[in-house]
C-alpha cells in the first residue's frame, strides 16, 4: 500500500517535463547532469540526495550531484572500493538498500551514510543497449524512501534520463566537430589568400606556390595558416579576414 506522501502519476509527469525544459535550457553536458540530479532527487518524498557515477579514466567519478551530502556518501564509496552506486556501476543492476540500519554488505558505506543521515539508497543504472553509462544513486533521509512507486517512478525517469543524456552528448559532440570544421574552413580560407597572392608575386602555379608555402612552414617551424597570414598582412596591410561562418 502506498503511503500518504508517495508520488502519485500527476508527480511524474511533473518530474518529466522538468527534465525535457533541463534538455532545452541546460548549458552544456555538465549543466544538464548538474539540473538532472535536482530533478531526479525530487522523484523521492521528502527529496533525496542525488549523484551521478560513472568511470573516467578508470576511477569512479561523481559528475555531479544535487547536494554535497550525495557527493560525500559517493565517495565514501569510492574511498572503501566498496558500496551500491559502485555495483551499479559495475554490473549494471539495480542495487536497492531499504534500510541501512539493517545492512550488513558494506560497513564503512553504513557507517558514513548513517552519520549524514541517510537511511536508505537506490543506485539505477544508466544504460543504452549493452553499454552502461553510469548510475543514477538516491539517498533517502528516512527507511524504506524508495519503496513502491517511488521506485517504480525513480527507474523510469533513469531510463528517460538516459535517453536526454545520449541526445545531450550527440548535441555536444556535433557541435564540437562543426567548431573544428569552422576552424579548419577558416584557416582554408587564409591559405587561399596567400597562395593567390604567392601566384601573382612569383608567376607560378597553384601547386607551385603551395610548394613555397610550405617549405617556408618547415623551415621556421611554424603552422601553414600562421605564415599565410604573415604573408596577407604585410602585403595589404591589414590581418586575413576570417571565413564566413556557417549559419547555424
């Protein structure tokens, strides 16, 4: 039976439409984990304590949290090598603790966990196909605080989550690529400019001018693009313009 408190489905569409509004106004990846673990921890009541685990260069990492009592319960985890959110993160498997008071599996995570109040955990993980991502960790003030719907509701909004995370991630990666794209479209740019001035001065083709070009860069060790645009400026007199940037 559910209690009093419990969400009730009108909670989880609220829960839900504040993730889509973090996807649409979050900046960057760290922003949107950062509003995703605030609103992850509102799917408890009374609200949890949130973090995000996943493994960089090896090591457990917290990416973020809604508050520095869920960064501190990850690392005592993370300390001891032992813990739910670690499990998780390894096997991909729902680690449920009701009641920590009763838990017997991991002292040190016990013990730091029961002096900054939390009474119960539910780490979910973060998965796409066979990958997994990382894990979701709740950290309840009370026994029993993702019981029921609240667990029910916590491991939908996970796999919602995961989905806004890859969208958010591709989001991230393409525009990095288009900033590298723009960059080396503009340094194109440059270079043209200085070989058609090289074709005019030297009567040579442009195979040929990008040959000198190119001899000078080795030769004073320095990048194409910056000696094409030693090149622009001290026959016009002004730096190279830029190259037209795409409209996004």
């Amino acid at each position: 039976m559910d209690r009093p408190d419990d969400p009730s489905p009108g909670d989880l569409v609220r829960v839900f439409s504040a993730l889509q509004s973090v996807m649409l106004t979050a900046q960057g990846v760290e922003g949107f984990l950062s509003e995703l673990t605030k609103v992850a921890a509102s799917v408890a009541s009374p609200v949890a304590s949130c973090g995000v685990t996943i493994r960089r260069e090896g090591q457990p990492t917290t990416v973020a949290s809604s508050d520095e009592r869920a960064e501190r319960i990850d690392e005592a985890q993370y300390s001891s090598g032992a813990g739910p959110c670690l499990e998780t993160l390894d096997t991909g498997a729902v680690r449920d603790v009701p009641d920590l008071a009763g838990e017997a599996r991991w002292p040190e995570f016990r013990h730091q966990a029961l002096e900054l109040g939390v009474h119960s955990s539910l780490s979910i993980p973060l998965t796409s196909g066979e990958h997994n991502l990382g894990g979701l960790n709740l950290y309840g003030s009370r026994p029993g605080s993702f019981g029921g719907v609240v667990r029910q509701h916590a491991e939908i909004f996970a796999a919602q989550a995961t989905t806004a995370l890859l969208l958010v991630l591709r989001s991230a990666d393409q525009a990095a690529q288009s900033a590298q794209l723009e960059q080396a479209l503009s340094s194109r740019t440059v270079v043209d400019q200085a070989l058609g001035i090289l074709m005019a001065q030297q009567r040579c083709t442009a195979e040929e001018a990008f040959a000198l070009l190119r001899a000078h860069s080795q030769n004073n060790n320095r990048k194409l693009r910056e000696v094409a645009a030693d090149l622009i400026t001290r026959v016009s007199g002004r730096a190279p313009a830029p190259g037209r940037a795409f409209d996004r």
